[in-house]
C-alpha cells in the first residue's frame, strides 16, 4: 500500500477541511504550523491512501489518535469508533461552549473523541479564547 499523497490529493483534502484540524477544528492558519494528512483508518489496519480515508489533523489529534479507531465513552465507558471525519457530519457529534473556547461531544462517539484527543487542554482553551475575541473561532463550518 503506498503512503505517497498526490499533490493534487493534498489539495482536495486541504479544500475539504479548510485548512482545519478535521477533529478539533484548529486552523492552521492561526497557529502556524501546518496540519497533517492523517489516515482515518490507519495503513496498519487496511486503509488505503485515497481521498476518502484521508483528513487533515493537528499534530497533537494525529499522535493522540496513533493507529487506533476505537476509544472509549466517558459517559458509557463502553469503546466506541472514532469520529470518521469523510463518513459523519461535525456537527451531528460535536458543539462548543463558551462562544467556540470548549468542545463539546454530543455523542458517545464525540465524547469519545473529545476525550481521547485532549481537545479541551488549557493551552488550546486558552488560545481558542484569544481567537474568538479576535473573530477567528469557531471555524464557519464547525457551526452548521
């Protein structure tokens, strides 16, 4: 299975998830530092590299994800599937608090998701705060 990403894949999924983290939705435009094409079903599990298996991620979501697909529900603590950012709607799974500062998962896999990925650490909540009161958070797709 090849890990090569076409330029032209690049794009269409850099235009798919506007720049964003298709998990915590941070923009990579306000930190810096560019996302990472990540596989949703990781390579060591079968997954191929085509457009429809691909997602953008910030570093840290990219490294708490690693090759698993399952995490566990705070709420039910039974393993639940990851968020499948090609597959689910953002907005069915997960919603913010305080004005786009927190993440909130709404399901059992968005609680999942939030919780695995540490997407409420206080470095990422305190920047998200500094965003919003700049009008660059949330992302306009992330409110839908």
């Amino acid at each position: 299975m090849s890990r090569y990403i076409s330029v032209a894949l690049q794009a269409l999924v850099r235009s798919r998830f506007s720049n964003c983290c298709s998990y915590c939705q941070t923009d990579e435009r306000l930190t810096a530092m560019r996302c990472e094409f990540e596989h949703i079903v990781p390579r060591s599990l079968g997954g191929e590299t085509i457009f429809q298996n691909l997602c953008l991620a910030c570093s840290c979501c990219n490294r708490l994800k690693g090759g698993r697909v399952e995490f566990v529900d705070p709420v039910s603590e039974e393993m639940v599937p990851v968020f499948h950012s090609q597959q689910q709607i953002w907005t069915k799974h997960f919603g913010w608090e305080q004005d786009g500062a927190i993440v909130v998962g709404k399901t059992a896999i968005g609680r999942a998701t939030v919780a695995a990925f540490q997407m409420n650490r206080e470095a990422l909540v305190s920047m998200r705060e500094m965003w919003v009161i700049f009008g660059k958070h949330p992302p306009e797709g992330s409110l839908k």
